[in-house]
C-alpha cells in the first residue's frame, strides 16, 4: 500500500514550509521572512522504522490565482471535467515558464496527493484568497485547511466560514506551537476524508505514538548513564617521582580540578546533543548558563544548587533524614582520619562549614598516595555531595522537556532559564528512594549493577513524568 501524499498550499510566506517541518519532523527545511522562499516542490517523507507513515510536499505560493482560474474556467466544458482541466493546464504550461510556481504546486495534486491549505488567521480574510481556493477545489482532491497564526491578532473566526465554503475539513494548527496530540488528531482527520487513507493513517498514528513513548524512555536512560558518570566521575593522575617534587599538592589539585570540571561540562553537553538528535533536532541554538561553579571557595554555585537541589523535606518524605543529601559531612571527617594515618598524603578540603547540608554543595577532593612501584597517584573526585546529582538530573529533565515539546518548524533560540526542582515534589516515594540511592552509591564510587541501572532509567522516567504534569499544570 503507497503511503498517503499530501501538498501543502496556499499564498506564499503564510508558513507552509513551517507546517511540512513539523509534520515531517524535519528541521533542515528552509523557513524565512521573505515571500518566495520556496521555489520548488519538494518531498519529505515522515519514516519510522524504515518505514514511509506519509510524505509531504512542500510548494511554492499562488503568484497569479485569478489568471490561472481564468484560464481553467475558458477551457472547462462542465462540473465533471474540472480535474482534468486542471491536468490540463499543468501539462500545457509545465515548461512554458508562464506558471512556474502554480504548475509546481498543482503537479502533486494531479499526481494524487490530498491537499493542505495553509492561511494566516492573525490577518483578515480577504476574497483575493478565493480564485486559489477555487482553482484547488477544482482538483477534486481531499482536501483540509489550517489556520496557522504568525502574528498575534486572531481572525479565525472569518477564515473559518470562508475557509468551510471550500475544504472539507478546517483547523487551527500553530505550527510553531501545536502540541504533539495536534499533529494526531490531525492526521486522524484525514483518515476520514479519503477512505483508502484511513488505515494508513491510523497506522501513523500508532507509530508516531509508540515512538514518543519509545524516545521518553531512551531519553530517561541516557539521562540516567550520564548521572552516573558525572556522580562517580574521577580525574586520575599518575606521576613520577620527579614529577612529584616538581608539582605542589595545590598546583596538582588546581590542575586535577580544572580537567574535572571541563569533563564534567563536556558530559553534559554531550547529554544535551543526544537528546536532541533522539527528537530529531538537529539545529538547536542552546542558551544555557553553564554547570558553574565559586572558584575561590571551590563550591558550586548556590544559585545552581538553589535552582536544582532538593530540600530536607524531599528527602525525609522519601524516608531519608536530613543529614542524607550532604553525606559529606561525615566523608570529610573520615577523610580526615586517613590524612593522619598516611594513607593519604593531601587533600584539599574546603571549609568545613560548607559541607553541611543547606549551605553550598560539597566538592570534590583531592586524594594522593603511593603505589608499590614508587610512583604517585592523584584523584580529584568524585563529588561529595548527592545533591550534584539533583542540579545535574533537574537541568537534563528541564532541557528534555523544551526538546520533547519544541516543534520542527521552531527556529528560536531555546533558552533554558532555570526553574526549581519543585516538580520533583509530585514524585512518588518508591522513585525518590531509588533516585538517591543511585546516586548515593555513585558519589561513594560504589558501581550500579544492571538492574540499579535499569530501575534508576525508569525512576527518571517516572520524574519526567512528574515535569511534564507540572508543565502543564503551569500554563
Ligand atoms: N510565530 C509564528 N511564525 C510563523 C509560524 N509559521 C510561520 N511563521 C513565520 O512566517 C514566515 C514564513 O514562514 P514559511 O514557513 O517560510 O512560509 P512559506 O509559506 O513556506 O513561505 P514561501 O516558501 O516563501 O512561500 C517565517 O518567518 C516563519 O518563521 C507560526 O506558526 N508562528
Ligand atoms: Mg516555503
């Protein structure tokens, strides 16, 4: 069975080409400002799995409708040629140059294709709408139109009675903004026009659902190996012995410190890009303030930790006390102990204060020691505190987020402000317990076996969940 075709018309710079990049996922296609950005038809099929769910064609806009009408209505005998007319005409002017753009987008519509008109609702109808509208009813093809508002006046309400004289079926559909269950109930709708087109459209429907949830799953366990390697993260070092005497304890650390952070920034980033190419977004301008943190203090920032971290209440309703997200306190003091016992032979701790829970996040430290054959070891890391974890986690679900629900027609510049981790209030208890035991076992270098791997993926699944709900509690 061929998939369904459809040719996106209409007048041109009314965000045709914006409606095909969201409808076929794509966001190579040309979008701009200016009218004639679209010169050429051109097909973008919508694949999942190898498999075409329906193409798009995108067009150039009507340049001379009322020519083109004239034309048709001169060489139309009666009603039952009308398709065939407009065969007709596209043979006759195909290589005449005459009516390139009509020929380009009548071309599909002779060819088999349903038609979707597009229109902008943020300006008044106007008749000079209708000779296009004429010529495409002519065709005899399926046919739905979309208001689709570049500005921000609104008048829908004419379009709609104009618009319902002459397609089948009419819709409001942003196509910068309409939300995913949009793109469905719109391809539902066409199922309904074109009796050979409903069971493949259904189908689409079903696999560009299961593919939503398919990629929120992906998305959670990419989000969730990469929490473990920032959590667990060290920087090691091996030096000689003339390289130790050559390197003071806090040269090395600075050093040590400095590659951590850029490892630790590079993994976010490469974060935020796999997501990105999992939806298919291949183009994002990203503005995001960086994982940062108070060099002089060697602490992160409190504003990242006021942003993201979770707070003592959190954690007891997920029945750990309210010492358990620093847990470094206790660290720190051990750490101390081993200094004096030699095993470790430096150590940059901050001040003590500091490692309290409520105060700053913990860093990490630097740990040296000898290994049998003379040579030195330097770590730095991994962090102190669970509550990293909770900054790194809330900024990954927050990006997640803008990227599941950014449309293919979006160009704007995505910026991710920070938002507060409150969302992670309508958790629920079994995956708080399982976020912080995760990440817990990670700052104490202890590793995730499979199965803490897998119940940790669905733990953020389960709180993406919750990000999204209050989302949309929100608007
Ligand atoms: N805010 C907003 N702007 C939109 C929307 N759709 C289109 N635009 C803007 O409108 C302009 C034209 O969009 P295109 O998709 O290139 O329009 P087109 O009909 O393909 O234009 P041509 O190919 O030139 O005929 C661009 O600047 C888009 O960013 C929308 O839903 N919301
Ligand atoms: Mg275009």
């Amino acid at each position: 069975m061929t998939a369904p075709v459809f040719a996106v018309v209409g007048h041109p710079n009314k965000g045709k080409s914006s409606i095909v990049a969201t409808l076929s996922q794509n966001d190579a296609i040309a979008i701009a400002l200016e009218p004639g950005t679209t010169r050429k038809r051109q097909e973008y099929p919508l694949t999942v799995d190898g498999k075409t769910l329906y193409t798009l064609v995108d067009t150039p806009g009507f340049q001379r409708p009322r020519r083109v009408l004239a034309w048709l209505e001169a060489h139309s005998i009666s009603a039952s040629d009308r398709a065939e007319t407009v065969q007709a005409f596209v043979i006759q002017h195909r290589d005449d140059g005459s009516f390139t753009d009509e020929c380009e987008l009548l071309a599909p519509l002779t060819e088999g294709a349903g038609i979707i008109y597009v229109v902008d609702g943020s300006v008044p109808y106007s008749a000079q709408h209708e000779a296009e509208m004429t010529i495409l009813r002519w065709t005899g093809r399926p046919s739905l139109a979309l208001i689709n508002s570049i500005g921000d006046d609104d008048y829908s309400d004419s379009w709609l009675r104009a618009l319902g004289q002459f397609f089948q079926v009419v819709r409001k559909f942003d196509a910068v903004r309409a939300p995913f269950e949009q793109h469905i109930s719109l391809l539902r709708a066409f199922g309904q026009l074109e009796p050979a087109w409903e069971q493949p459209l259904e189908q689409a429907a079903a696999f560009l659902l299961a593919q939503r949830r398919q990629r929120r799953t992906e998305a959670a366990a990419l989000i969730a190996r990469t929490l473990e390697d920032m959590m667990s993260f060290r920087e090691k070092r091996t030096l000689t012995t003339l390289q130790t005497s050559e390197i003071s304890d806090t040269d090395l650390a600075g050093q040590l410190r400095t590659s951590w952070y850029r490892n630790q920034r590079k993994r976010e980033q490469h974060l935020r890009i796999a997501i990105e190419k999992l939806y298919e977004h291949h183009r994002v301008e990203r503005q995001e303030a960086e994982l940062e943190w108070h060099s002089e203090h060697d602490l992160f920032s409190e504003d990242s930790r006021k942003a993201w971290g979770v707070n003592r209440r959190y954690l007891a309703t997920a029945g750990f006390g309210a010492g358990a997200v620093s847990g470094a306190g206790v660290d720190v003091l051990a750490l101390g102990h081993s200094l004096g016992a030699g095993a470790l032979v430096g150590g940059l701790i901050g001040a003590a204060g500091s490692y309290f829970y409520g105060d700053r996040l913990a860093l990490p430290v630097l740990n040296t020691g000898v290994l049998t054959n003379g040579l030195r070891t330097a770590t730095f890391g991994p962090v102190q505190d669970s509550q990293f974890g909770y900054v790194v986690l809330g900024r990954a679900i927050n990006h997640w987020w803008h990227i599941s629900h950014r449309n293919h027609a979006g160009r704007e510049l995505l910026d991710l402000a920070p938002a507060h981790n409150h969302w992670l209030e309508h958790l629920d208890r079994a995956s708080r317990q399982t976020i912080h035991r995760a990440l817990e076992r990670c700052r104490k270098q202890r590793a995730l076996d499979d199965k803490t791997r897998l119940a940790l993926a669905s733990a953020i699944e389960q709180a993406m969940d919750a990000y999204d709900k209050w989302r949309l509690n929100r608007t």
